[in-house]
C-alpha cells in the first residue's frame, strides 16, 4: 500500500514538472508573468 502511494506521489510531481517545462517550452513563462503584473498594478490601484 505504502509503494503504490509513493509511486503516485512521485508519478503526479514527474507529470506537473512535464507540465512547467512544456510551458516553458511554448513561452507561456512570459505570459503569466505579464498578468501577475497587471493584475498586481489593479490592486495597487497604479494600473
């Protein structure tokens, strides 16, 4: 039982790290990141 769980636990982490470098890959860093920066610049009230 404990072999299964550690073996999902690790499975899942392999496929979100996948997931972030494929991000990566197609250039969505820089789109997340231009958001974060608007939607902190609303908050504040300067954008």
């Amino acid at each position: 039982m404990l072999h299964s769980k550690t073996m999902t636990q690790v499975l899942l982490l392999l496929l979100g790290g996948a997931m972030v470098l494929f991000g990566v890959w197609r250039g969505e860093a820089g789109v997340v990141l231009s958001k974060a920066i608007r939607l902190c610049m609303e908050c504040v009230g300067i954008g």
